[in-house]
C-alpha cells in the first residue's frame, strides 16, 4: 500500500542535527570575521598589525561559536527525541489506519480496490490518511479518507485576478510541464519539473552535505562526554558569575552577614549570664537542644528581685537579652517569656545557613 519511511534510524536525525550545528557555526563565524574584515581599515583597528588584527577576531569568533556550540549540544538530546516523537506519531498513523470499507465506483457501481494511500498532514489540522481506488471494471478512480469522506479536487485560482484557472500537464522524456492559465485575465505561468536535474540537486546536496559533517563535526559538535563536561564547566561558571553579582547588589546585606557573631551554646550561655545578672536575673538553665531545621534551645531563668513581678520581669529581661543578642546569629523566639512566681520561662533559636541569615539581617536592615 505504502513504503513510505517516515520514520529513520536514529543516525539520520543525529546527522541532520548535527549538520545544522555545523552550518549554524560556519555562518556566525565567517559572518563575524568577514564583518570585522570589512572594518579592517577603521582609526579603532589602525593600531593592529594583521596578525593581531586576525589573532582577535578569531578569538571573537570562536567565543560565539563556543557558545553555539555548546547551546546546541545542550538542546541536542531533547530536539532528536522531538523529532523521532513526530515521525514515528506520523509512522504509526499511515501503516495502522485501515482502509474504509465498502468504496463503490460513482461510474458503475462496482467495489472498488484500495491502490496506494498517503498521509496528509496540514498545518493545524489532525492527521489523515488519504487511501486511492481503482475500479477494476472502468478504471475510474478516486480518493477516499479513512473516514470516509471523499476526496475533492479543487480548481486551482489564478493568482493575478483569483478567478478558476486552467492547469494542464505535459511529460518530454523526464521533463514534466505545469502550464496554468485563466481564461478571466489571460494569466499564464509554465513549471517544469526535471526528474533528472533534481536527482543531481539532491545528489549534490547529499556529497556537500558528507563532506561538511566529515570535515567539522569534530570540531563543532560535541561527543556525549565532552558535551557534558562543558555544560557542567559553563553552568558551574555562571552560578559563580550570578553569585558574584547577587554579592554585589546585596553588599550591605551580605557585609552585615560577614560581622554577625555565630556563638556555640556555651558561648550563648555565658553571655546571657554576664547580661542577665547585672539586671537582677539569677539561675539560668538552659533545655536540651532541639534539633531541627534550626536548632531551639527553651530555658529557664529567675528574678532575684522580689519587687518585680509580671509584665515588669517580662519586659525587662527581653529587652536585656534582645540588646545581647544583636549582632549575633541567636534570636528570642517569637512567643516570648512567661512570667510565673518569680520563674521565667522561653525558648531561644539559632540562625545557621547562610539563607537564615541573610533573612535575619535583611530585617535588621529594613528597620
């Protein structure tokens, strides 16, 4: 019914993708050069000999065609998938699609013999498969969907005036005549179609086509091994590059993270205690630490001075410690302390990754 092969080896789209990377590259680097090339005398370049005048355009041009490259690999594996996902869609749909059945000749009646059929893919339509029969009988032939929806040939419109034309065929040895003309305006166009010149276009096309994948894939494509390393290479220099700039547009920020005091419990301890004490506050126990996410260490504390009591304890001893705390990677947490018969109760949370405590000074610095 149809031999037509949608569907290739995988090393026809590795070469076809290749192959576009190489012209792809060969454009921008000779386009690049060529337009330097056209500069040479500007009062900018005057200063070069020809040598360095050449040594930096190449550099130029290579750094763009690096990038290409590169770009090119990186889209590579997903591109080919892509197309073999198209074709083989496009495969399945032409070999899997029964005839319709019953196809009787419009002439006599007859049932009519399935010949050849064809997929047709029009630009945001679905796919169909258009089978032709014959009728064995009078020879009469039409085109039928494998809905069954008959095919209908539609005059050709003159594309001067767009009135119905006329279009006539003649075969001279393997030269094909295309002749359209309208009888409204007296439009005449003649196409010829040479078997034999568009086999040597192809041929031609298909040597230039070898030798360019022979002469520059090694130079422009990447193999699966180095393609990945520069990717890697690439990305781990850009991560840098936008660590570099976020440094520098947060430099106040980042500066303020660079002074702030991390302190181990123990350091955290004894500060709390040279703080505390001078305000009154004696006994200071601290829980065991909670490990999570940030580690939370509770404690407990109690006022000495038995003419403090409630919101006074309360409010004193936060304000002590908070003034301790800045500047260091340590906050009281949001609940605050509990005041009880002279016993103060809280809890306390470390700041340890650096987005912790970028977050903590970026609030700092708002206020």
């Amino acid at each position: 019914m149809s031999d037509y092969r949608y569907l290739k080896n995988e090393s026809y789209y590795n070469d076809l993708y290749d192959l576009h990377t190489i012209e792809t590259c060969l454009e921008y680097y000779w386009g690049l050069k060529n337009g330097f090339e056209n500069h040479r005398k500007d009062d900018n370049f005057k200063k070069f000999t020809k040598k360095q005048f050449d040594d930096d355009v190449h550099k130029v041009a290579s750094y763009t065609v690096n990038a290409i490259k590169m770009d090119r690999f990186r889209h590579k594996k997903e591109t080919i998938e892509k197309w073999m996902g198209a074709d083989q869609q496009r495969q399945d749909r032409l070999d899997n699609t029964v005839e319709p059945k019953g196809i009787l000749c419009p002439q006599c009646d007859t049932p009519m013999k399935s010949t050849i059929k064809e997929l047709v893919n029009h630009l945001n339509e679905p796919l169909k498969v258009l089978f032709f029969f014959e009728c064995p009988s009078c020879k009469k032939r039409r085109g039928v969907y494998d809905d069954g929806s008959s095919f209908v040939s539609k005059p050709p419109l003159c594309p001067k005036c767009k009135h119905e034309a006329k279009l006539t065929y003649k075969k001279t040895g393997k030269v094909l005549s295309w002749t359209t003309t309208c009888a409204s305006c007296g439009y005449k166009e003649v196409e010829k179609d040479d078997s034999d010149k568009w086999e040597a276009e192809r041929k031609k096309k298909e040597e230039r086509d070898k030798l360019l994948l022979e002469k520059y894939r090694d130079e422009f494509c990447y193999s699966e091994k180095d393609g990945q390393q520069a990717i890697w290479d690439y990305d781990q220099l850009t991560a840098l590059v936008d660590k570099w700039k976020e440094k520098d547009k947060h430099k106040e920020e980042y500066d303020a993270v660079a002074n702030i005091k991390r302190l181990t419990i123990v350091e955290l301890e004894k500060l709390l205690n040279e703080t505390i004490t001078s305000k009154g506050y004696i006994r200071l126990v601290l829980a065991q630490p909670e490990f999570g996410k940030q580690l939370i260490v509770g404690f407990t504390v109690q006022d000495g001075d038995p003419a403090r009591k409630g919101y006074d304890s309360e409010h004193v001893f936060k304000k002590a410690v908070k003034q301790a705390l800045e500047g260091t990677n340590w906050r009281l947490m949001s609940e605050g302390v509990i005041y009880r018969l002279g016993y103060l109760q809280g809890r306390l949370k470390a700041y340890e990754t650096e987005e912790d405590l970028f977050g903590l000074v970026g609030k700092n610095i708002k206020k």
